[in-house]
C-alpha cells in the first residue's frame, strides 16, 4: 500500500492537497484538504453592503469577476432591486468573456500537458503535423514550415537546459497515448492560446473600466453608454468588442474543440474513470427575462441525483434546509457543536487549527483535516462544475444544451453514459465553451439593437439610497463560476453588513468527508483510478484537473509509512 | 487597453504591484503601486494594480518592454527586507514568492519561448508567513512601502536593456 501525496504546501502556500491510498495499482481511498484558511467573512462584516463586491473580488484571482456579480446580485436580492436589460446583457457579456477565457487557459495551460507529451512533440515529423492539422479544421496556421520553426525553437528551448513550463511533466510516462504529430499540434496551440487569450479578456476592460478586478454595481453596471460621445463606451468600441467575440469564437471553433475532440479520440479509456459522485448541482446563470427567472437562464437551476438523467429537482438558495455546511473534518466551530449543519445565513466563521504545522507528513484524516467546510445539498454531497451544469440542461431537455453534448457522443461514439468520467468532464467544460460562444455573440447582438433603438439605461437607482431599506433584510446571489455552483449569502441590519458567507465551487468538489462520513466529489472521483508508476501519479493529477482547481500543486510521494520518497513538481 | 498616452517611440514600462490586499502583508506590492502618483511619470510609464489577476496580467505585460514587478515573498528573510532580482526562467524567482501569481511566473517561460518576454526586475518583499484576513499591514512593514515606491520610481527611468524579438505565434 502507498499513500500518494499531492501537496502545493511545501512549494508555497496553496488551496488544495490530496492524499491518496494506492493498492494493487488502484486508488482505493483519498483525501482532499484545503491548507490556506479563507476569512473574508470577517472582513465584511459592519461594512456597507454595496461595497462587499470590490472586497469579494480579491478572494481569488482567478473566478474575480464572477464573485463580484455573485456579490452585487447577492445585496439586490436582499433589498428588492432588479437590473435594467442593458446591465443584465452587459454581465452577461462579462460572464461569457470570463468562462472562454477560462476554459481555454485551463484546457491549454492547466490540463493540456496531462494529456500532450511535449518531449514526443520533438520528434514529429512536421510534414505529417501540417497533414493532421488540416483535416482538424481551417485555421490558417497548419503549413509545414509553421510546425518545423516551432520545433526548431522548442528543441532550443529544451537543449538550454530550462524546460520552463515543460519541466515539471511526467513526460515518455506509459498513460500518454498520443501520436507525436498531435503532441506538437498541441504544443503549438499552447502558446497560440497563450497569445490570443490576452486580447478577449479586453472586453473586461472595456464594460468593466479596468482589468484585473473590474468595476460592478449594485442596481446595474457601472458603464454609460453614448453612441457619439468619446468618452463613453461608443461605436468604435462597440466595434472592437464585436471583433473580440469574432475572434474569440474563431478560435474556440476552430482550435479548441477540434482538439479536444482529437485528444479525447485518444483517450476514450478516460471515459469509464474518474466518475465519483453521481449527483450533481447547478445553480445556473445566463438570465434572459431577469434574476428572478431562473427557467429562462442558459444555463438552468437543477440538481440530479444517482445520474437519474429524467429527473432534475429544483434548488431553493433560501430554503434552509437545502444547503448545509458541515465542520466535521474542518477546522472551524460551530456554536452547536461538531454535528450540525448550518445553512450560509446562519453560517459561522470561527477558526479552530487542531492540524500539525506545515510542512507535515500525513493528515489527520480520522479529526479534522481542512479549511475548507463540507456543503450538502439536502444533505446529499454534489459535483457541481461544467459537467453538472451540461447534465442540468441536458436532462430538463434544453435543446441548445441537447444538441452539441449528442454531436460530439456522436462522433466519440460513445453512450451518454461516458459523461461520467474524468473524459466527460474535460469534455463538458469544452461543450460549454462552444454554447457560450454562441451565447455572447446573440447578447452582444440584443445590446446593440437596445443601444440603436435609443435605449440606453444601463442603472436602476430606486433603491441606491440605504434609507429606503428595510430595517433588516437577507439575500442570496446563485452564479456559476467556470469551476462551477458560486453562491453568496448576505444578512444586513441597519444598513450594514451582519453576516455574509460565501460557498464557493471548490468547497463543494474539494472539500472534507461530512459528518457521516460520506466523500465530497475530488476524494470520490479517485477510488479506482489506475496509478501506473507511484513516482509519477499522472492519473490523480488527470482527473483532480479535470476539475479545474485552482492552482498549480506539487506533487510528493509517501511509503505506507508516510516517509518522503520522492517529490516531483506538477502544474 | 488601460490608456493611450504612450509615444510610438519610447520604451513601456509597466510598474505592476501584486498581491492580495484582503491578506495584510501579502498585499504589500499593491500598496506600493497605490503609494505612487502615476502622473508624475513620463507617459511611457504604467502603474498598475494587478491584485490577484494571475493570468489576467499576461495581457499587461506582454504588451510592455519593461515590467517592475512589485511582490512579497516569504523567504525567511527579516520582514522588510527589499530584494531587487532580474528573474528570467520561472525557476530564478524567490520560490516561496506567494501563492497568487504561481500561474503567472510559470507561464512567462512560454514567453521565453515565443520570443516576447518582456524585461522583468521584481521587488521582493520579505513578509513573516501568511497572514490573517486583514486590510493593513503590519506596523513592520508599512514604512517599507514608501522605501519600495521610492526604488521603483528610480528603476522606472531606465530604461530596458533587451530588444524583444517579434513572436512566432502573433
């Protein structure tokens, strides 16, 4: 038996550690622990409402925007206000932009290098790579010449001695199945997506004021609108954001989803691994009619339990006996004790360290062994991230969501079951990417035809003043991150900040077993993954990226003993 | 992106504090960036809080010669401590530089690659160790900030040294 540890905590502070039990080549049990302690709700609390979103926004680096719309939407739905369409069709352009962005960084820069061995991609032969790449789909960049100065300069960069980015891979590693002429073709689009993903986030720039962490509002969007005028977001920059979203969908088209399509081919083995929980939650986003209508969100509200596709339950964020945190095996107290769940408006946030000081060896997974707190929905743990949001839309039958997830089982020949797997996971978030860019182009098009009708309105302020709210009054904001269900909670009494939680995706897939002992989605998802060589767990690191945690992890290998044996280095 | 004023001709600089500021001295190098009044620099100088943008700073910076780069780190060094590093590989940065920006230093080697890194000069901060979730920083560390705004403004008028090369992948 070896116990595989996958830990940043050495390296530098990070979210996120696994360890796992290795026997007879299979997982047979893990454990996923959150090491850095989050405490934003302490810093919100006395504070005006309507700031909480520039605060939320820092909590993480990556989701940032999306926190702010989680934040704002949050205190509009404790006070009673709803957007104007321009605002709601601005944050959806916000959203999408965010998600593509994502998405293509993760699967290119996060994930890509589980599947692509760069050290094979030396020695393609770039005559074939050029014929490959042509048959994927008509992006301009296929020629021979193009893939042999790419070699040329990846052979340098290797031969300095600085793998950079490369070093840290498992590379010649048996699980690698690709042909060398798709590794380079891989490789290439690695540092294409590096290059184009800095222009779409411009869209940021442009309705948000500034880039990173962008301005939001409560009421609206904090962005005027004047067709003629310079200073405001006029026709030319109109202009530019339609050839943003223009390139954006180009290269999601036409680079992104014919490899993943390729890679996947490869792997279709992935496809009955890495399942784990068989419930799924989404909250949904995307409003069309407003907030208030979930049903007519692209991306619906549902949950689904054990994979039972017909039938898709509803989600009340307030009803308080559907989302629990629990702190069995986390380090918190709660003033009830251990046992109790609370839900968020209840939430505590009390601190209680009972773990070793890093760097340790071996949790103590039998007490509490994480930052993170466990959520349950009705007290069932739940994957929530592009895979359930997918199965959400597929199963109440969203025709749009129906029609690229059956193309591509299609042509992977694969059942609708193959879904539930490390493969179908990686796979969703590239569907969805698809629909989004589909999605953006048709709310860019609607703010438009709003702005040339003369529509313009872009803030609702009924209700800016505190002196029109309640005396006391809470709310909840449901958003999707990229990585998944993102939701806020709010209490205000006297016009300040009482209690504010948050409940971010990663806590529902990475966090601690609950109270009876049953694993959340990260820990689940790796009972039976094969782990070809202890020394290098490529398999853990496929599917624990799959779902798109994060940061980048290093990775350490413990005997049964938990003595160091060995420790590579992974993003 | 984030505004128009430099010249065709002069080199850009981009001074790009880091950190996160809801972490008490994590976020010393935003504070720095806050601490400088940007119109007093020549228009091919850029201030920017970068916050925890991680790879929403690649934009920023690929689009300059020169970043002065702002950050704590944690490398047991007296808090306070101020070290001037002209990294290259990810591999030369401090490598308990703070969680937020792991992402980012990792995928400047692409840039290597591409042949469009721009010239990086980082201003480590030594801090004592993660902090509690606060907004100030320590009584340590907050005459440091002046110190580190002072250093910047003087490495913001040299210019780069590198010619960068034209990207094969643009």
């Amino acid at each position: 038996m070896t116990r595989i540890v996958v830990d940043p905590v050495t390296r530098i502070e990070g979210h996120l550690r696994i360890e796992a039990v290795v026997e007879g080549g299979k997982i047979t049990d893990a454990f996923s622990a959150g090491t850095m302690v989050r405490g934003i709700e302490k810093i919100l609390k006395g504070r005006d409402p309507r700031d909480a979103w520039a605060f939320v926004e820092r909590v993480c680096g990556v989701c940032t925007t999306v926190h702010a719309l989680a934040s704002v939407r949050t205190v509009e739905d404790a006070i009673g206000i709803s957007v104007p369409k321009n605002a709601e069709l601005v944050r959806n352009l916000m959203f999408c932009t965010q998600f593509i962005q994502d998405h293509v960084i993760h699967f290119y820069h996060l994930h890509a290098l589980d599947w692509v061995d760069v050290v094979s991609a030396l020695s393609a032969d770039p005559e074939e790579t050029s014929k490959i790449a042509r048959t994927l789909s008509n992006w301009p960049k296929t020629s021979p010449g193009y893939f042999s100065d790419l070699q040329k300069r990846l052979k340098a960069f290797v031969d300095s001695g600085q793998l950079g980015i490369f070093a840290n891979g498992y590379w010649g590693h048996p699980a690698f199945k690709l042909p060398k002429e798709v590794n380079l073709i891989g490789v290439a689009h690695y540092l294409e997506a590096l290059e184009w993903q800095k222009e779409v986030v411009k869209i940021h720039t442009i309705f948000g004021g500034k880039n990173p962490h962008p301005n939001y509002l409560v009421g609206g969007v904090p962005c005027s609108f004047n067709l003629e005028e310079v200073n405001a977001i006029n026709t030319e920059k109109l202009n530019f954001v339609a050839k943003l979203i223009n390139d954006a969908v180009d290269f999601v088209e036409k680079v992104y989803i014919p490899d993943l399509m390729a890679i996947a081919g490869f792997y279709k083995d992935w496809a009955a691994i890495g399942g784990g929980l068989s419930n799924y939650l989404a909250y949904g986003d995307l409003p069309t009619k407003g907030y208030a209508y979930p049903e007519y969100f692209k991306f619906q509200r549902g949950a689904i339990l054990d994979r039972d596709l017909t039938r898709v339950y509803d989600v009340n964020g307030k009803d308080e006996n559907e989302i629990k945190e629990y702190i069995a095996h986390s380090w918190y107290k709660y003033e009830g004790g251990d046992t109790v769940g609370l839900h968020p408006w209840k939430g505590e946030t009390e601190f209680n360290f009972t773990g070793p000081q890093p760097p340790y060896e071996q949790l103590n997974v039998e007490g509490k062994y994480s930052w993170l707190k466990t959520p349950r929905w009705k007290d069932n743990p739940m994957e929530v991230g592009p895979l359930a949001r997918l199965l959400v839309g597929y199963g109440k039958g969203n025709a749009e969501i129906k029609e690229v997830v059956d193309e591509a089982l299609k042509k992977l020949d694969v059942p609708v079951t193959a879904l539930f797997s490390t493969l179908g996971r990686t796979a969703a978030r590239g569907l969805e990417t698809r629909l989004i860019a589909r999605w953006i182009q048709e709310f860019f098009k609607e703010l438009q035809d709003n702005l040339k009708s003369g529509e313009m309105k872009t803030h609702n302020g009924e209700k800016w003043d505190p002196s029109t709210w309640p005396a006391e009054c809470e709310g909840v904001g449901l958003s999707e991150a990229p990585r998944g269900a993102l939701a806020h909670w709010i209490k205000i009494k006297d016009k300040k900040i009482e209690n504010y939680q948050l409940v971010v995706p990663s806590t529902w897939n990475a966090s601690p077993r609950d109270v009876n002992g049953k694993r959340s989605a990260y820990e689940e998802a790796l009972i039976g993954t094969p782990v070809a060589k202890e020394g290098e767990p490529l398999e853990i690191i496929r599917t624990i990226h799959s779902f798109d945690p994060c940061l980048a992890c290093a990775v350490h290998l413990y005997d049964p003993d938990g003595k160091h044996i060995h420790q590579v280095t992974v993003n | 992106m984030r505004k128009t004023k430099t010249s065709i001709d002069s080199p850009r600089i981009l001074i790009l504090g880091i950190g996160n500021v809801l972490m008490g001295d994590e976020g010393v190098g935003v504070h720095v960036v806050n601490a400088l009044d940007e119109a007093a620099f020549p228009p091919n100088v850029e201030c920017l809080d970068g916050g925890v943008g991680s790879f929403l700073l690649l934009e920023p910076m690929q689009s300059v010669d020169k970043v002065i780069l702002i950050d704590a780190t944690i490398d047991g060094q007296e808090p306070g401590s101020v070290r001037r590093l002209t990294p290259k590989f990810s591999t030369d940065y401090p490598n308990t530089l703070t969680a937020h920006d792991i992402g980012l230093k990792d995928l400047l080697d692409a840039f290597y690659l591409m042949g469009t890194a721009p010239e990086v000069v980082l201003y480590a901060v030594s801090i004592s160790g993660l902090q509690d979730m606060v907004m100030d920083l320590s009584p340590v560390l907050r005459p440091v900030v002046s110190k580190v705004a002072k250093m910047v403004t003087a490495e913001a008028a040299i210019p780069p040294v590198t010619v960068r090369s034209s990207p094969i992948c643009a």
